[in-house]
C-alpha cells in the first residue's frame, strides 16, 4: 500500500522564533566557556566566584563537569555526593513506587527531602573557606546549597531522557541500576521528575543561564532573560512542539510513508506530537537553537497559556493531549481500559482520568474497525476467567465474543470514556485526542503477542476488570460513542460541528470546514489543533496578537488563550478540515 505525500511536508522540527534577542545563544562549549569567563571578574572585596550548576536528573554530568573545567576552579562540589546513599533513597521511596512493572503512586516528596542538612552546611563551609577563585557546585541539588553568583540551569527533555534510559542510563541515585526500562521509566514518571520539576519551578524565574544539555556533545546556553522572554512570547501564538515517534509490535507504515521518517528498522506505532509532558520546543534565537521541555512553558505561563478558567481548575497541568496511533499494514491495538476517576484518584493520587476518543485521520485495507464496549448479553464472570486462560498460556482470547467490534471509516470520531473497553483495529491511522495521564492504560489482552524485545508486554487483569464499566454494551456504545456529531454553525463560508466527547469527558472536539476562512470562537480555554484534511491551513489572529501561523496536514499545534480570537483560512481556496479540542465551559 502507497500514499501520496503532501506537497506541503510534515515538519517534523518545528521551530519558535524568537523576536528580540539574536545572540543570545552560545552554541557548544567553547562558545559556553567564553561567555562564562567574560562574566567572571573577582573583585578585592569578593575574590571569589561561585557557580552554581543544577542539573536535571538524566543530564550527562561528566559532560556538564567537563563544560567548566577548562575555568579551573579552585574548588568543585558535586552535590549529588551531598544526597543520601542511592540505598537509603531507594528505601524511602519503595512505598510510592509501588512493586508493579508500570504503575506507582505519584509522589509528594520533594528533593530536598533527600539531601541531608549537615550535608549541605558542609558544602556550604568548604565554599566560604575558599578566599579566591571559582567555586563550581554543579549536579542534581546543587541550589539547595545556595544561590551563588551565576545560577546556571541544566536540563533536558524527557523524550531523551527516555532513550538514554533505553541505552543503559540508570535513574538518579539509585542501587537498582538495571532495571528493565519500563521500571526506569516509570520511577523518572512518578518521582525524579516530580522533585525535580518542582526544583526547576523555583530556578526559571531567577536563573541567571539556561544551559541546553539535551544533544549529547553539543549543549547551548542562553540567558535567563532572553529564555524568559521567549517563553513568554510563545505564551501569547499559536506554535508547535518537536514531535516524536517510537517504533511498537503493532505499527504501522502510514506516519513514515507520509512524513518522510527514517527507517529505523521496524514499524513506527506512536507519534506524541500534542504532549507538553513529553515533547520539547525548538527556540530559534536568530538561527541558533536552544530545546527545551514545553512543560517548561506550561509552569511559566500556565494562565497565558491555558485561560483563567482551565487554570482554576488543572493548576500547571496542560489537559489535553494530541498522539498517533499507527496500525495501517499493521496489527491491532492491546484490547485495553482506563481507570475511572476515583480508582485514579485513591490509587495512584492523580487528580483525573484519561478519558480520550479516536478521530479517524484515515482507514483502509478490507474491514478497519474500532474494537469498542462490552457486547450485549456478555457475561462478565466468563469474560474475566476467558482472560484469566488466555494470559495463563490458555486458548487465545476470544475478544468478539465478548467486545464489539466497530466497522470505522475515514473521519469517524469514536468517543472512549474512561471505563469503556477498546483498542484500535489494524489498517488504522487514529488521531488520539485525550486527557494527559496516558500512562494509565490497563491492559487486558495482547493478543498473545511479545515486545520488540521479545518480552511478554504487562497485563494488568486486576486493575482493568476493576474499572470496565459492563452497561456500555452494543445498543450504548452505538447511540453515545460512534460520531455523536452535531452541527454548531453554518453558512456559505463553511461549517463548525460538535465531534464529541461524551459528557462525562471534561473535552470537547470540534470539526472546522471550509473552502474560504471561517472564525473560531474561543471559550476561555486553551486549544489544540491538528488539520485533518487538505495541505495547509493558516491561523489569523484577529486583533494582530501574531503573524499568520501556517499548519500542515497532520500537524498538531497550541494555541494559547492569550493569543485570543483567531480564524482558520485556506490559501489555496481547497477544502480544509480541522479537529480543535478545548476544555469544556
């Protein structure tokens, strides 16, 4: 099977660019270096220079130690010495972690916790008793020992922390050094990068640099001021973050025949291109590039970007969550379920659910369909030990005896409360339009299928048959979740349709139509845009709040709040569609 390529690529490294503030990168670590040294002047009141380097768990910190060596420091701390033993930490946190491969209970620790005060006092009298020179704390903490003269940001993003864990990084401080990469994933998840953000929160408004250490040999720094002034710019425009994509047993070969992705030695299952948690923003300051976690983004401005009202009710959390799901040519989904909003909230102390729905950017092959529901008459008891056999190395499990399956085609929304059993069929490509907490997915059958690793993928019976909500059967599913479409507005210049999502989904989704342009109303809330049919489409802001923002087929971009009214316009005079979600009023 081919597709036709768009004449209006994929872009699949979007940048932001930054108005004000050319030069402000020092690109590589001569640049770095120079910089740093052309700041540090020792006075005969103050002989001494204290430079103080946080990093971000998962930064390289011999390559950080290395940018300042060269500085010859008369003295250097490594805070992580300063913690507590990667023993006695794994021992604090083994509650929260939990014994399960995948899920744990997000923490409410704080990193502070970990770094013992007469340790700290330590560090801070071996720094006063240098009269002269550089003095360099740098590593996981190092603010905790003090503000010094420069403070220096040092972070990366979690999509490449992610593939370091894949090539043997371990998580911070811990004795457990080889653990499988879920488990590693899943301790950054629900710990590390909860202290750690909840550091970078306090350094972003004060840092002095921030330091770009997510290309491993070629890390960038800017100033605090100019980061600062370019998050705040991005607050108020429409933009796009750095997507990815990972390869799984059950991908597809739509996203790489239509983005001109690299062959990589299997099929690509995911593209995450609507996920502040996880993906990443390109600033262009005047050619040269710093990327940085957009999470970064939502903690600064979370009023700006997500509106008064959202903000009042997700605090710096972003909702909504645009990703691929590849199966064109390929297999189905794990038949899955996500927790209801109190299993969420008294086992794992999150706040809410992952409620999502399926838009269909495209369906092909002889039968496409959405596995979806419980069928009518279905007996739990039975469905449950039919689990139980097949996952115990039994017959398979028999899924259209007990689940309905969808027939779907092109531009089909299929809505998914949380609860609602499903997964996507083969020869699928579904834009998944979600609320954020996507790791909270049980699985109840994977059609006895192994990973890329040749390992069996965890299933998680207990918790899924917990949480299936066994009135949603065939008659159900087929009057509140197959294209519960409604017409909102209409005229010459196109059309405006409610998509969904069911009402006990905090999201609404809107399909836009238009040959010519047509206005978007706003609702006090952030939106999310992916263009689901036709080339290129732009956003005009209508009060000039920003230049005309292009979007190409399949790309998902933000606009904030702050960036106010807008409307959708085709330049080349051709049908466009566009999929806009917000969180409902």
């Amino acid at each position: 099977m081919t597709y036709e390529r768009p004449s209006h690529p994929y872009r699949q490294f979007p940048t932001i660019p930054v108005t004000g503030h050319d030069g402000a990168v020092a690109p590589g670590k001569g640049a770095i270096q120079a910089r740093l040294s052309s700041l540090i002047h020792p006075t005969e009141d103050n002989g001494r220079i204290v430079i103080i380097a946080e990093a971000y768990p998962g930064v390289d910190q011999e390559e950080l130690y290395a940018l300042f060596s060269p500085l010859e420091p008369a003295a250097a701390i490594h805070s992580d010495d300063l913690a507590l033993a990667p023993e006695d930490i794994d021992a604090q946190i083994r509650r929260d972690l939990t014994d399960d491969p995948v899920f744990a209970v997000m923490t409410t620790r704080r990193l502070e916790e970990f770094f013992p005060p007469e340790n700290l006092e330590a560090a801070r009298r071996q720094i006063d008793a240098v009269d002269s020179g550089i003095v360099l704390v740098y590593g996981v903490g190092a603010s905790l020992v003090c503000r010094g003269d420069i403070l220096i940001l040092a972070d990366i993003t979690r999509w490449e922390i992610q593939l370091r864990y894949r090539r043997g990084l371990s998580n911070w401080r811990t004795a457990r050094t080889s653990l499988p990469r879920n488990e590693k994933y899943k301790r950054g998840y629900f710990a590390e990068w909860r202290w750690a953000d909840r550091v970078k929160d306090g350094l972003l408004p004060r840092m002095d640099f921030y330091l770009d250490m997510t290309t491993e040999g070629a890390p960038a720094m800017v100033s605090g001021e100019a980061y600062r002034a370019a998050l705040a710019q991005a607050a108020g425009q429409p933009f796009r973050m750095v997507p990815y994509f990972d390869p799984g047993v059950w991908g597809g070969d739509w996203m790489a025949a239509r983005f001109g992705l690299p062959e990589n030695g299997s099929n690509y299952a995911w593209s995450f291109d609507g996920v502040p948690e996880e993906n990443s923003l390109l600033l262009d300051f005047g050619g040269q590039l710093i990327q940085t976690p957009a999470l970064n983004l939502v903690h600064s401005h979370p009023k700006e970007l997500l509106g008064d009202r959202v903000h009042a009710r997700f605090g710096r959390e972003f909702p909504i969550r645009f990703d691929m799901l590849d199966t064109m040519n390929g297999q189905n989904l794990s038949l899955q379920v996500h927790p209801l909003t109190e299993y969420i909230q008294q086992h794992f102390n999150m706040h809410y659910t992952q409620d999502e729905s399926y838009y269909l950017l495209d369906a092909q092959g002889e039968d496409p369909c959405v596995y979806l529901g419980i069928r009518t008459g279905a007996d739990p008891e039975e469905m449950c030990r039919a689990l139980e056999e097949a996952q115990s190395g039994g017959p398979a499990f028999p899924a259209e005896r007990f689940v309905n399956r969808i027939p779907v085609k092109k531009h089909d929304h299929v809505l998914i409360p949380a609860g609602t059993v499903h997964c996507s069929g083969a020869d699928t490509m579904v834009l998944e339009i979600s609320a954020t907490p996507y790791i909270f997915t049980f699985k109840l059958w994977d059609w006895g299928r192994l990973d890329l690793d040749g390992r069996p993928r965890p299933i998680h019976l207990e918790h899924g048959m917990a949480n299936i909500q066994w009135e949603r059967d065939t008659e159900w599913v087929r009057e509140n979740l197959i294209n519960a479409i409604t017409i909102i507005y209409r005229d010459e210049n196109g059309t405006v349709e409610r998509t969904g999502l069911h009402q006990r989904e905090f999201l609404d989704t809107y399909r836009v139509s238009t040959k010519k342009e047509l206005p978007i109303r706003r609702n006090g809330s952030v939106h999310v845009i992916n263009l689901v049919e036709g080339q290129r489409a732009f956003l005009i802001s209508q009060g000039e709040a920003f230049p005309p923002f292009a979007l190409h087929y399949a790309e998902t971009c933000i606009v904030p709040e702050a960036a106010g009214a807008y409307r959708i316009l085709s330049p080349e005079g051709e049908p466009i569609r566009a999929i806009i979600a917000c969180v409902r009023g």
